[in-house]
C-alpha cells in the first residue's frame, strides 16, 4: 500500500517492497509536484492516482533500482556488453569504471540525477590524465569525459528497457566539446612525392608501401586495411569488399572482428593502376610465401607479419614514423591519410552521400560534421568558378547553348 506525505510544495509517494537479503526493509520513493493552478480537489484526485501507478510500478519490477550502480553496471557488463558490443568498445568502458564507481557506484540507481552527473563531469573536468607509471601528464580529454558519460547513460539505458527505472539522467547532462583544431593533412603535392619515394623503397618494405598507397586511394581505417584478404578482392570489376577489421587487445592479442558501423561493410571500386600494384604486390608475396616454405602460415591476409601471421597494427606506424625521418617527410598520423582521402573526394566535386558510403560513415551528419570546412572550402571554388564563368576570366570559356531552370 502506498503512503503520502506532503513536503512543502510537492508530495512523497513510498511503497513498501519488502526486505533484502540481509533483512534491511526496502521502500521506494517518488516525488510528484502539482501543476501551478490546479485546485486542492484536483491535486487529490491526481496524487492518489500518481500513487496507484507508482505502486504499480513497484510490483512490475521496480524495486531493482535500490541496487548500487555498480552491482548493476557489473551484471550490465555479463548480461549485455558482452554479447552485444564490440571488444574494443567494452575495454573503454571498462577504461571509464575507476572513476565512474568512485563517484557513483555507491549510490542506488534511482537516486542518481542529471545534477549527480553534472558535477561528475566537473570534477573529470579537473581530473589528472595519469600514465602507467601514475604520474599526472595533463588533464583529461573532453572525449575521454564523453566516454565516461557514455558508459553511464549506456548502463542506463539498459535499465530503462529492463523497467527498472524511470529515466536515463544523462540526457540533459552537458558535456565538454573538444577545442577547434586544424588536421594535420598532407597536401596533394606531398601525397605524390610520398609514393615516389615509395619507389625506391626496399624491397623488405614493399608490403608497408603497398599500404600507404592503399590508404590514400582508399580511405580506409587502419583496422580495415590490416584486416583486408585476398578474396576479398574482385579482380575481374575491380572491387574490394570491406568485410572485417584487425584489432589488438592486451588480453586477447590480435584478433579479427566485424567493421565499426553496418555501413562501414561496403565495396570501393579500385583504380587500374592500384589493382595493378596489388597484383604485382601478390606475385612478390606467393614468391616469398615459396622462399619461407613450411614456416609460413597462411592467414590470407594482404598485410602480415614475416611469417605469414596477421601484421600487428603498431607496425605500419613504426614504419612510416622511420621512413619520414629517412627521407625528410612530415609526419602526420596514419588516420590523416583518410582525412586526405575524404579531402580529395570534396574538393573533387563528390557529393556528401556519396564520400559518406566510401567512408563507411554510418549517417551523413557524421560526414558533415567531420568534414565540415572541406565542404565549405570545396562550395567556395565552385562559387569562385562560376563567378569566372560569368565574367568570361578563363580563356577557354564558352556560353551555353541553352539553360533550363
């Protein structure tokens, strides 16, 4: 039976659900407040029925929300993350737990507010970026407070589909953005002297070559480029199928697992000249494969190790870092080369839909937002363009014949 008690504006409804397992008796509470205007008559009629759901409520399951959240985020980790997400997903919220438990794991789910979290992310705000040796290297990134947030409102939720609670308090919760940054990209005219100096690369370092060459004709992730196989190649249309990625764990090692997105499964059409060079870049593998006879392994993946295992994804970036260095090169990171690849695709006139399937992006605003000033920048020339058109600057302009609206 549920009892009500009025405090100062507003009305505690509590039911009794019970005892614990250590004998202690269980009670949910819920706060109703009256709308302004409403007279006494009403306001009776509608606390008594408030009362009569939130009994309700109760006895559908309700009374999972006096657990902790860390009893409960710990049963959300075996009873959904691991069937459902992606191990590298789960290892940062598993990432986020030490901070996220100090804070809040104490407190019954149905206590924790959107001003509980607010101040969460205050003091992440402050907090110390600490290495493993437990030495402070700065403060915590807004993306690494995001995904602290993240975790929460994930655990959240799944209780919310489980009915055991009655909101998620991290939807109005505000988070840090990250600070306005340029990319480091390479220019076109870098881009052309890199798979120069590609050519005169040993041969112990033609399967590093082939790819970089691959990452800027592609735009694949790093994952998906180490995770590609030979049949994934379609060598009579010139097609290569993005169907898996390589990823490393301290605990698993190297393990194979699917794209990041639905639409990160997709097919890129190869130019000539790059399906060319992974034929020659087969050849030259079958031929070593040969030379290494029974301590080879076949894995079937176009990047390996010297035995023929799957390469390891630190590997194509310790490369290139003594490659620039060899030869003078800028350094950028091995994701700059799709930022160059979605870049190209821009400023080459491809529209949004289209860069955002080659990409694998799951939606369009991804895209948009992501590569927002290439677009502005790539909308500035064509207005440029038309504006010599128009007052006849290039020389080999010529009228249309006609124009329709």
């Amino acid at each position: 039976m549920a009892t009500i008690r009025k405090r100062g504006n507003s009305y505690q409804i509590r039911v009794f659900c019970g005892y614990d397992t250590s004998g202690n008796q269980v009670e949910q509470t819920f706060t109703w407040k009256p709308q302004p205007g409403m007279t006494a008559n009403q306001i009776k009629k509608e606390v008594n029925r408030q009362a009569v759901l939130f009994e309700e409520e109760c006895a559908n399951g309700q009374i999972v929300t006096v657990m902790k959240f860390q009893a409960f985020a710990e049963r959300w980790f075996k009873e959904y993350a691991e069937i459902k997400l992606k191990t590298q997903t789960i290892r940062w919220y598993h990432n986020s737990e030490a901070r996220v438990y100090k804070a809040i794991g104490h407190m019954r789910m149905d206590k924790i507010t959107t001003r509980t979290l607010q101040k969460f992310v205050s003091e992440l705000v402050k907090a110390d970026k600490l290495n493993c040796k437990g030495e402070a290297i700065g403060r915590l990134a807004p993306k690494t407070i995001r995904n602290h947030i993240a975790f929460i409102s994930t655990v959240f939720d799944y209780a919310l589909k489980q009915g055991m609670v009655r909101d998620n308090p991290c939807k109005n919760v505000t988070l840090p953005s990250d600070p306005e940054k340029d990319r480091s990209i390479y220019t076109l005219e870098e881009v052309q002297k890199m798979l120069d100096l590609f050519k005169s690369e040993s041969e112990a370092n033609y399967k590093f070559t082939v790819f970089f060459t691959l990452a800027v004709f592609t735009g694949l992730r790093r994952g998906e480029l180490l995770g590609l196989e030979w049949k994934d190649i379609d060598w009579e249309h010139q097609l290569l199928k993005v169907v898996r990625t390589s990823e490393w764990t301290k605990e698993l090692g190297i393990y194979t697992d699917t794209p990041k997105t639905k639409s990160s499964r997709r097919m890129l059409k190869l130019p000539a000249d790059l399906l060319a060079e992974l034929r020659r870049y087969r050849e030259w593998q079958n031929a070593y494969k040969a030379k290494l006879g029974s301590k080879w392994v076949e894995c079937d993946r176009l990047f390996t190790k010297i035995n023929g295992e799957p390469m390891g994804i630190r590997s194509p970036y310790k490369y290139f870092e003594k490659f620039c260095a060899r030869t003078g090169m800028r350094f950028v990171s091995i994701h700059s080369f799709r930022h160059f690849n979605a870049s190209a695709l821009i400023m080459n006139g491809v529209d949004v839909k289209t860069v955002q399937a080659c990409l694998g992006h799951n939606d369009v605003n991804t895209t948009l937002s992501i590569y927002a000033h290439s677009f502005q920048e790539a909308q500035a020339r064509a207005m440029i363009c038309v504006a010599d058109y128009i007052t006849g600057k290039k020389a080999d302009s010529q009228a249309p014949e006609s124009a329709s609206a």
